[in-house]
C-alpha cells in the first residue's frame, strides 16, 4: 500500500544500501565541499552520507531518531518519516540525480510521490517498522534547512516577490562595466555584509544580529532585482550566515530573511560607481 506524501503532510527520507561505485566527494553532498582531509574511508551507502551530513549539522543521525516512525525495507535501506509543518511543501528527489539531491544514495519523497506503508508485504519482502514509534515526529529544523539549501522548497520569497522589474537600464549597466562591477562587485558587497552578521556568532546577546541580518537580505534583495544574484544564492548564503551566528534559530531567522528579500526586491539596485 502506498501513501501520497503531498496530501499527508509528509516528507520521508529514504536511505538506500545500494552496492554502487562511490562517485567524487564532491557529489556526496550536493553544495557542501568536503575538505580532503576528511576521511571517508568505509563510506559505502546512503546511511554514510547522511550520517556525514548530520555530523556536519551537530545533529543525531535521522537512521538513529527513535522519536519518529523509522521503516526498514527489504532491500536494507530505511524510510525516515516526518510531520510537515502547516504550509510547509517539500519536492521529491533522487539521490543520484545531478540537479536536486540531498546526499547521494539519499532519496527525498515528499509532496508528488509516494511511499509504502509500514507493514506493506511486497514481492521482495516486509517493509518493517523499527523501534517503537508509530507515528512521524516533525521535521527537525536543520532538515528542513537542507532541505531548503538543496531547492527541495518553493522558495517563499518567489512567491512574494512583485512582478519582474525592467532590465537594468542600458546607462546603469555600462557604468558596472566600465568601473569593472557587476556580479563580483555585489558578491563584495553582500560579503562584507554577511561578515557582520557571521561576526555575531561571538556574541550571544547585544550584537544587533536581527538589524544586521535585516540589513543583508534587504540588500540581497535589491541585488536580486538588479540581475546581479539568484534568489537560491541570496537564500543560501542568507541562512548559511545566520545558522553560523545564531544555530538553532532557523525559524526566526527564516523570517527576517523572506521579510528582507521581499522588501529589498521592490527597490532594485543598480550598481554605479565613479570611472
């Protein structure tokens, strides 16, 4: 028996046990460089990539998360249920795809696909609850973080943005040129930006991390208007810097960044300089 994920308020996650040659390191956490120095010896399954990516995270390892509803199939692999939160919509993906993953050798099932039920006798065998929790816990927030990182969500912010602006206009974009500005100058600015809300992370309190998060992402997203960054980047970075200043806060800081982005879209920003 299979179950719609989308009209459950569903997002499982599905580590395989395939016997399949392991690909670069670099593809084994799509958007996460892993420093060579990182032993992956005895890395062989999806259950070693996600193990390394929630390591990464400082948070348990979701085949170890006896607090939710955890399935072994008969191939050895295990789904990972989880409870979405009201408006909250994830996409499917495979873990070997190229455009959309999130750790090789882990699928995503979630809102358009399908997943069997505990208990479902197959031609391959029983798919068998483990533990003794029958019911889906809620996605844990650095879940649904990466989730995010990787394009498994509609991104909030394009469905807030108003309508597309006109294209930077002719004058504008000849002075970026001519001033050797453009996309390296945006990165510059928003960097610097990033910095001082990154700089927060040695300040629990009293570091004006909401203003400077505010700060970043409505400039964000004027560069956005402008041409000069994609609203995924300006999301990636956004949160990367917040998770790193404020860990355990993606909620809040989810908010300050869509609210930013959104106001900062309706002024696009063009950047001039002196030649």
């Amino acid at each position: 028996m299979g179950v719609a994920c989308g009209p459950a308020g569903l997002v499982v996650i599905d580590i395989d046990a395939h016997a399949t040659p392991v690909p670069d390191r670099n593809r084994l956490l799509p958007g996460i460089a892993i420093d060579p120095r990182v032993d992956l010896t005895g890395l062989e399954t999806g259950y070693d990539t996600l193990a390394l990516l929630a390591a990464l995270r400082h948070a348990p390892h979701p085949a170890e998360d006896a607090s939710t509803l955890r399935v072994r199939t008969p191939s050895g692999g295990l789904h990972v249920w989880y409870r979405l939160e009201p408006g909250q919509t994830f996409q499917c993906s495979t873990g070997s795809s190229t455009t959309r993953a999130l750790a090789w050798q882990v699928d995503v099932r979630a809102h358009g696909g399908y997943i069997v039920a505990p208990g479902t006798r197959t031609s391959d065998g029983i798919y068998t609850p483990v533990g003794e929790c029958r019911e889906p816990a809620p996605l844990p927030a650095w879940l649904a973080q990466d989730l995010t990182r990787t394009g498994h969500a509609p991104t909030p912010v394009q469905a807030n943005l108003p309508p597309p602006t006109a294209p930077v206009p002719p004058r504008a974009r000849q002075a970026v040129i001519q001033a050797g500005g453009g996309h390296s100058s945006a990165e510059r600015l928003l960097r610097t930006l990033l910095a001082e809300v990154e700089a927060c992370a040695s300040t629990p309190q009293g570091a004006g991390f909401t203003a400077k998060l505010n700060r970043a992402a409505y400039t964000a997203g004027g560069l956005v208007a402008g041409g000069y960054l994609s609203v995924h980047d300006a999301e990636t970075q956004l949160a990367a810097a917040a998770h790193h200043a404020r860990p355990g806060q993606e909620r809040r800081s989810n908010k300050i960044i869509v609210s930013g982005l959104s106001r900062g879209a309706t002024r696009p920003f063009y950047l001039q300089e002196r030649v």
